[in-house]
C-alpha cells in the first residue's frame, strides 16, 4: 500500500544520491624520506556529516576525523626507514567517497659509512658499508665517467664498491654517487710529479749534491747527466716541485731562507720561513699540486706550514723534541699528512709513527721498527697512499708493510752504512727499494724483482732521494 497525505492522495519519494556530494583538494601529496605534516580541505554541503579514516599506520589524522559541513583535516606522516610506500586517507558521508592519497620516498638505504672519499690521482679501488632495512633494495649509480661502480644491487645492508680511473690533469675533480637517498662525494686528487724526477718522465733519478762545490749532479733517464751548481756547503737539500709542473726543483734551505730554482721559468725564488734549528719539510699540505715551504721546530713540537695555495701560514703543534718528520700522503687524499717518526731509546727500543691524517684530522699512531732503524716512506704497493716503511742498517732488511702475515713485507737489500733512497725509478707507480753505498747505487726493481747497480757519485756525495731521511 503506498503513502498518502491526509486527503488521501499518493505521495511519491524518492531519495537522492546528490544530496550531500561533496569534493576534497587537494587529492594527493608526496613526502620525503623524513615525513612531515599536512592536510587537506574538504568541502561538504551545509548539514552533511563527514568521517576520516587512515588506511596505515604511518598515516596519523592529527585533527578531529569526524565531522560536519566544511571543514580541514590535518595529518602526520611518519619517517620512512623501508621502501618507497603509498597510503591513503578515506573521507565519507555514507552516500559519497573521496580518497587523497599519500605517496612517501623510499627510506632504502638509511645511512653509509662515509659522505665523502678521498682517493690520490693513481685512482684505485674503495668501499663504503651502506645500512638499509631487511625489505630494502638498492643499486648505486654515478654519472661521473671516471667513477665506475663494482657492486650490484643489494638487499638490506652491504657494501657499496667502486673503482677510481687515474686522474691525467693536474687539477682534482670531484664526482658523485647516489644510493638511494644518499649522496656519496667522491674527491680524487690531480696528477703530481714523481718525487726526485728532475726531467718530468715520471721516474725518480739518479741525482747526488756534491756539497764540497754546491753542485747538483743529475742523471735523467735517457739524457745526458746534468751538473748545476746551487747552494754551499752547508746548506740543507728540499728537492721537490714547487710550481707545480711535475719536475722536481732545485732547491736549498740555509738558516731559515728558503732558495728554490723554479724548472719551470728558470728563476730563483727566495723564502725566508723558518729558524736556523728548524727541520725543513716541504709537502703539498694544501692539495693544489705544488709543495708547500713546511718546517717542524723541534723546540716546541710544531710544524709551520706557509700554503702555496694562499699564502697562509699554518701552525700545527705535533711532535716532541726528539721526533723527526716523516711527510707523505698516508690517506690518498692528494694532500701530504703531517708526521713524525719517534725513534725507540735506546737502539732496538721500539719505535713509534705518529700521524696526523688531512682527510679526516684524526692523529694514528702505529708502533713500527727500532731505535736505529731508518724512516723510509714511499708507495711500495702502488695504492696512491705512502706507506710506513723504514730500512734496518743492521741487518740490511727493509719492513714496508704493517700486516705480520706477510713477514712485515720484508725485503734483504743493503748493509750497515748503506744509504736508503727510495724512490720510483722505474715509472710503475710503486717506490722501489734502493740503496747508496759510496757513489755506487743499488736499486731493486719493484716490478721484476731483479737489482742493479748504478756508479754515479763519489764518496761524501748525498743522494738526493735521501734528503729527507738522513738526520
């Protein structure tokens, strides 16, 4: 029987779906890794009644999510440590639905070991531990063409390898790598000279001052020996490149002035830095390609460095009285780290290095050798970075390796009185062991293992190669 008024007549009802319809704006948000808050307007009709509800549990409605007519609904979204993900909050009056949707950023992988790595112009290989959710998998990736990544993709935590090409310009670059969310800088320094190399070849010579004369002798691989008298006496020899163009310069240290015959414009430069008592001990500490005037002041344990990249004078107290410096590039950066060698008291004692790395400006301190052993850093493993190493007089043993299961890389060459001159003269990127004995070389070949002699100097020469060895 249908509906009727009160005269009886048929009434007709009808219910209508349009009644409350309503709209949300916006209808979607994206978040960071990290989350963050929002919200959202809705726009109902004047007497409709409207209900919120989260779909996950990373989604929190932070305002009333009951309602009625107009209203704003507000939201937390909670930070993201697993893979990307989307979620929804739902908005309904019982007739009509609206859905805004929430779309998060993959929180895989959630940290690395390192931002930044270092590495020297050689280039080489590095690793950085990466930590990522059990759920998350990611894949690193460079644009950088130089930069070349070893790992595939992982699940969870792992390690993220690549390999570095040989930087052929002198200027350092940088490149980037990205693993998810994360961005890894990586810093590669520009190419520099070889130490001792006089002719640019990249090979260490043969090179004696003869200081009854001040003359310098120099035998570049493939010429005619060389002679060039500079300095007197007593003075002090600092071979190394001073401007930069990958020759090893001429160059003397006499009372605290610096006298430095540039290769490339065939000009003296004269720089008074430094005490008489000081130890000169040039190094790139500033990374632009070019040693850097250095001294250590045994009296107050500091190092005095005058940067060729600015101009500054850096003053760093590291050392005792009794160390003496041990430069070299121990970390790859490119940079030259301050060091000391601390002899052990009394001969067979032992001994300590004590390094300040630039990459990181943390002190190590390795106990390595004996009192009468003698420093004798270089690249022995062609790594891009300097090794500890030291000559043993006494036995005529060289140790170039801190790890005990390969015999301290252990090498027989030389006897008591025996000079070492390390250096690398057969162009391969390695520090070959060599010795001067009285105008008489002995160089063992890093690559074949085979030694030859080289008579080139007299007795009372020094060596060049040793100049910073010898107390």
């Amino acid at each position: 029987m249908g509906n009727s008024d009160a005269r009886g007549m048929p009434i007709a009802l009808q219910t209508s779906t349009s009644a409350c319809l309503f709209n949300i704006s916006p209808t979607i948000q994206g978040f960071p890794v990290s989350g963050g808050t929002g919200s959202f307007a809705i726009a109902m009709p004047t007497g409709c009644s409207w209900a919120a509800v989260a779909s996950d549990p990373f989604i929190s409605i932070t305002s009333p999510a009951t309602g009625g007519g107009n209203g704003v609904l507000n939201y937390a979204i909670a930070q993201n440590t697993g893979p990307s993900r989307t979620g929804t909050i739902t908005v309904s009056n019982g007739v009509n639905t609206r859905i805004f949707q929430i779309q998060q950023a993959s929180g895989c992988p959630q940290s690395a070991s390192q931002t930044s790595v270092s590495i020297g112009a050689a280039g080489g290989s590095r690793s950085v531990a990466v930590t990522a959710g059990g759920g998350c998998s990611w894949l690193a990736s460079t644009v950088a063409p130089w930069i070349h990544i070893t790992s595939t993709t992982q699940t969870g935590s792992g390690a993220l390898t690549f390999t570095v090409d040989p930087n052929p310009s002198m200027s350092a670059r940088s490149g980037t790598i990205t693993a998810g969310p994360l961005t890894i800088i990586v810093s590669q320094a520009g190419s520099s000279g070889v130490k001792f190399d006089f002719d640019g070849d990249a090979r260490a010579d043969l090179s004696i001052f003869r200081p009854t004369d001040g003359v310098w002798w120099i035998a570049p691989s493939g010429a005619p020996a060389a002679a060039q008298q500079f300095g007197l006496e007593l003075d002090r020899i600092v071979p190394a490149d001073y401007d930069g163009d990958r020759k090893t310069d001429l160059a003397v240290y006499r009372d605290g002035v610096w006298y430095i015959f540039l290769s490339q414009t065939n000009l003296v430069r004269y720089v008074t830095f430094g005490l008489a008592a000081d130890i000169p001990a040039p190094g790139d500490f500033d990374g632009d390609g070019r040693a850097d005037v250095a001294v250590y002041r045994p009296s107050s344990g500091v190092w005095h460095i005058l940067r060729s990249i600015d101009g500054n004078h850096i003053a760093t107290a590291f050392g005792l009285s009794t160390d003496r410096p041990a430069v070299g590039d121990y970390d790859g950066d490119g940079r030259s780290d301050i060091a000391i060698y601390r002899a052990g008291v009394p001969d067979g004692a032992q001994s300590t290095w004590a390094i300040l790395e630039s990459s990181s400006g943390s002190a190590v301190f390795r106990q390595f050798g004996v009192g009468g052993d003698i420093p004798a850093v270089g690249d022995y493993d062609g790594d891009a970075r300097d090794n500890i190493a030291l000559f043993r007089p006494s036995t005529g043993t060289w140790y170039t390796s801190l790890d005990p299961s390969t015999n301290y890389g252990a090498v027989r060459l030389g006897a008591a009185g025996d000079i070492p001159v390390a250096a690398d003269c057969n162009g391969d990127g390695r520090t070959d062991h060599a010795l001067y004995r009285q105008g008489v070389w002995y160089i063992r070949d890093s690559t074949s293992g085979s030694v030859t002699a080289y008579s080139w100097g007299i007795n009372g020469d020094k060596p060049i190669p040793a100049a910073f060895t010898q107390p």
